[in-house]
C-alpha cells in the first residue's frame, strides 16, 4: 500500500495548517496501523508546487521543513515520464481537470496497485481508479 502526496497534502502535514493537518495526521495513522509496510511516493510536481509558496516569500525556514521531507531515503519518487504525460492527457480529457491535477492523478495511477491519493481537492473524485482521500 502506497500513498501518494498531493501538494495540498505536504503542505497541510508541512505547513500544519489545521483543522488539514490534523486530518491527514489522523489518516496516515489509520493507513499505517492498517499497512504497517505503507510507504510514501510523491512526483516531482509535488515537489515544484510545495517549493514555489517558500520561495516566493523568502521563507527559509518552511522551504528547509520541505527539503527535510524530501530528503527522506523511503521516499519514493514518480518522474514525469511519457507514459504519466499520455496518461494525464487522458485523464484531462475524461474530466476536465487542469493539466497539473491531471499530471498528479496519472502519477499515482501509474504506480498501480493499491494505494491512497491524499489531496485537499475533491475534483480528483472524477478520476477512475484513483482511491482518493479529501482531507478539506
């Protein structure tokens, strides 16, 4: 079992934006008690995102918080290859979501198997397949 990171997600558990990031505290708990192998995967979209608010104000502080969670060695990584790139374009065409939304959503699917897509945006509902937990 695997779950995959929205940006919405890290900055909630980073930024510790509650009442957010106390649900998706809650749910990690509860996924990790249930799959005590649960691992965690982020695409590097998600690592663009989270970076761009710190940077934009000059908050080193927040910016090192992210560079820490990224550093992790269990973390693992979905690059934009071609195929999550097909994928999100299909996707976009079947609901609609903008091409970054997409761009997470094929990252996680590609993975296959079973998994949890934690994200603060309940537009991800329209995607087949995809096991999506709202934490807003």
């Amino acid at each position: 079992m695997i779950a995959f990171f929205d940006a919405s997600a890290l900055i909630y558990l980073i930024e510790g934006a509650d009442p957010f990031a106390a649900r998706l505290r809650k749910e990690l708990a509860a996924a990790s008690k249930k799959y005590p192998d649960l691992g965690a995967v982020v695409s590097r979209l998600s690592w663009l995102e989270c970076r761009v608010g710190p940077m934009r104000t000059n908050d080193s502080a927040i910016l090192a918080m992210f560079d820490g969670f990224f550093a992790r060695p269990d973390l693992v990584w979905v690059d934009l290859t071609r195929e999550v790139v097909e994928l999100a374009a299909a996707i976009r065409v079947q609901t609609g979501l903008k091409t970054p939304d997409a761009l997470q959503a094929a990252s996680c699917l590609q993975l296959g198997g079973d998994h949890l897509f934690l994200t603060g945006d309940g537009a991800f509902r329209r995607v087949s397949g995809l096991k999506v937990k709202i934490l807003a």
